[in-house]
C-alpha cells in the first residue's frame, strides 16, 4: 500500500512539473517574459532562423570602440572563413579599410551579392551603390600600409543610403586573410551642407564630402606636428600608416599603427604630432551635425 501511494506521489509530481513548464515556455515566436533571457540561435547557410537581429555595434565582428552622443567607433574584424551575423545599419557610417581580403554580401532575404544598395565595406563596387567613392592619396603621401602587400591601400568609403532606408545584411570573409574596417557612425540627420570647410575649421581640401562626412589627410615628417586647432563639428582621427604620434586635446591618445584613433569633440582645440622617425599620415573625418 505504501508502495503504491509512494508512486502515486511520483507521478502526480512530474505532472505538475510539466504544467507549469509549458505555462512558464513561451509560444513560438513570442518574446520571452521578462527577465528571462532570449534564445540565441544564429542563421543557416540559407540566411535564416536567426535570432535576434541585432543593431550593428552589438554583431560580435563590429565590436563598439567608443560612443560620444550621436557618434559612434567601430571595429569591424572577420577573420578568413568567418561570416558574420545578420545586423542592422540605421544611420551613414564612414570606413577606413585597413586589412583587405575577399568578401560577400547577404541581404537579409535574399542571395548572396543579389543586393546592390547597403553591402557595406568589401562589395568591391557593387553596381548602383550609393556610397561615396575611395579617395586616392596623393603619389608623395606614399609610406608602409597596412594590410600585407605594398600594392595594398586602405580604402575610405562611406555609405549614406542608410539615412533612406535601414539595411539588414551579413558580411562573409571568403579570403584568405583578415577583413578589417574601422568605421564612424553619424547618428544625426547631417550638417549644413551651406557650412564652408574655413567655416568648419579645415584648412585643406577634403578628399571626400557628404552631408554626413568630410575627410581630410594630414601628412607629417618626422618631427612634424600640425598646429593647435578646432573644428564646428566632432572629429575622428584615424591613422593608415605604420607611424607612431599623438593626438593631444582634451585627452591624450596615441596613434601607433593603422587603425588606431583619436577623438575630439566640436571646438576642442587639438593638434597632431609625428613622434617617429618615418612619415605620418592621418586622415581627420569630420562628423557633420547641425
């Protein structure tokens, strides 16, 4: 008699158990209750099943370096073989490519390189893309790149056609080296395209324009520093040379291979210093706000 209320018990036990798991799970599709945390399940070869989608700064590959406000760094690394999640670009981003290799693009939905608008860094010229085309340094700008081979140099790009429409897609590294971009997020809707670059505190000639971005390169000589100066707008500092220097400001960084950056809020008067004995190229991405 015992044994048998003993497992009577038992069974009485396990069924309540699975009721109140099935009442605790939450139905296919539905958001999990709150505290409890999401399911992570990444895509198929296909592109799908993944979840969640997240915003581009939080994709494992674009890892977030700094945020001031409306601007945001990023370092996108993908290693050769490696794919990245399916992430969400909202707003204009400026890149800087400082290790190349072969990519692809997929749009959330569709095949592989079908997109030809928001594939982002590596589409190597998809047609009818709507990005600010590379800029070329100057022949006397020539020192050690990143990247490998001496032909290598790193390529400044910048999409605005996210401000028009939001693109979710995933990057794939089918070569055999390291795909590496720092990019520059502009979270506003741009600057006033009215604003002269002397109005903005640039004295040169920038090597690439829209409402969102200018580019400028600053080159230095051994020794060399640029001026104290400010600008109306953030500006990013982003060194492409194997030089070293610092950046002083507000804060101190040091700029010691390709890559590294620097960043100074509208009118905080900095300047530039090539501290080694080679050339220092710098390119200074202003963040374009009204």
């Amino acid at each position: 008699m015992r044994r048998s209320l003993a497992v009577g018990s038992c069974v009485i036990v396990v069924v309540a158990a699975a009721v109140i798991a099935g009442a605790q799970a939450p139905a296919s599709g539905q958001q999990p209750p709150a505290g409890q945390a999401a399911t992570w399940a990444p895509p198929n070869e296909a592109g799908e099943g993944q979840t969640p989608i997240m915003p581009v700064q939080q994709e494992p590959h674009h890892r977030q370096l700094f945020q001031y406000g409306t601007t945001r760094i990023i370092d996108l690394q993908i290693p050769p073989g490696d794919t990245s999640w399916f992430h969400t670009h909202e707003w204009p981003v400026f890149y800087l490519t400082v290790a190349d290799s072969q990519t692809r693009t997929q749009v959330l939905g569709e095949e592989w390189g079908a997109g030809r608008r928001g594939g982002g860094p590596g589409r190597a010229g998809a047609p009818g893309a709507p990005t600010t085309p590379p800029a070329t340094p100057p022949a006397a700008a020539a020192a050690p790149r990143a990247g490998g081979p001496a032909r290598f140099r790193p390529r400044l790009m910048s999409d605005t056609s996210y401000a028009q429409r939001a693109v979710t897609h995933r990057i794939g590294n089918t070569g055999t080296g390291l795909y590496r971009a720092i990019g520059v997020i502009n979270e506003t809707q741009g600057g006033d395209e009215s604003v002269t670059e002397e109005a903005a505190g640039f004295t040169t000639k920038a090597e690439s324009s829209n409402r969102w971005f200018r580019v400028y390169r600053i080159g230095l000589g051994p020794g060399e520093k640029t001026p104290p100066h400010q600008h109306k707008a953030p500006v990013v500092i982003l060194e492409d040379t194997t030089g070293k220097g610092i950046a002083s400001g507000a804060m101190k960084f040091e700029i010691n291979e390709p890559g590294q950056w620097a960043f100074f809020d509208a009118n905080d008067r900095h300047e530039i210093a090539n501290t080694s004995d080679g050339r220092l190229d710098v390119i200074e991405v202003e963040v374009r706000r009204k």
